[in-house]
C-alpha cells in the first residue's frame, strides 16, 4: 500500500443523462422528443398499422426549440426515442450588455451572465424596449441538452 494522495477532478456535472428514453408510442402532440440530435416540440404525431414485417410506425413532426426549425423523424412504435430533459426557470432581468450579453439575477442572488439575447425578433424588442423604460423585467430561460436560451418575457412591473 503506498501513502500517496490521490487526486480526482471534480466536475459540475452531477452524470445525469442530457435524455431519457420512451417508447416511440406513448409520445404524444406537444411532447418532447429528440430529432437528429436537436430537442424538439412535437407538433404532430401519425402512426401507421403494422405492415407485412410487423411493426406500426410512428411518424413525427417536431419544431427545434431553440432555432425554429421543423424536422422530421419515422420510429417503429415499439422502439424507444430518445426524449430531452427540458427545464424552464425564471430570472430577473438586471442588465443588457453592449454585445448582446444579458445579465440576470438568479433565485439564489447570484448573477448569470452567460445568456446571449434571443435571436427572435419580436421578443428582442419587447426585452430592449421594456428594459429601455425601466421595468422589472422577468425572463423564462428554456434549458435542454445542454443549451439555454430565453424564450419567453413577462413584466412584473415598474421599478
């Protein structure tokens, strides 16, 4: 046995998985689901019977979450989709950078300055306007697969 110490790095991440899976079947409309490795709201779901080779099919529509983009995918309905931890947390809006950078408060006091301005148009300016006359701004960051991205405004009034 020898006396060394031994050293680990730690790591933020606690080793939970980004997702989960579910069978193809049980996901329904406005679900989550993950298409060619993007987190994805399911817009439309289709199921065709089972074929001569025996498996029902499940066709989905879904809309990226953060980019808007519609894709597509077609999964037997016995087979398991992977499905995205999707949070949503609210944050105080302190300040707006002059790089597009936000600064928000968090439940705990601290700041989060790592979050960039939506790239959504009417939402950008609901945010600079508000925040242009004074208001107490709060903001929903959409968290999935390791992406953060404000998606929604709300006032909570003036200062």
């Amino acid at each position: 046995m020898s006396d060394e110490e031994h050293h680990f790095e730690s790591k933020a991440d606690a080793g939970a998985s980004k997702t989960y899976p579910q069978q193809a079947g049980t996901i329904r409309k406005n679900g989550y689901i993950v298409i060619k490795a993007r987190p994805c709201k399911v817009v439309e779901v289709s199921t065709s019977k089972t074929g001569k080779h025996g498996h029902a099919k499940c066709h989905f529509i879904g809309i990226d979450i953060f980019n808007g983009k519609k894709l597509e995918d077609i999964v037997p309905s016995s087979h398991n989709c992977d499905v995205p931890h999707v949070n949503r947390t609210d944050y105080q809006l302190i300040d707006i950078s002059e790089d597009g950078f936000v600064s928000l408060l968090t439940e705990n006091g601290n700041t989060k300055d790592d979050l960039k301005l939506p790239t959504d148009d009417s939402l950008l300016s609901q945010i600079k306007d508000g925040f242009a006359e004074g208001k107490d701004l709060v903001v929903s960051v959409m968290n999935a697969m390791g992406e953060e991205q404000i998606c929604a405004l709300k006032d909570i009034g003036p200062k």
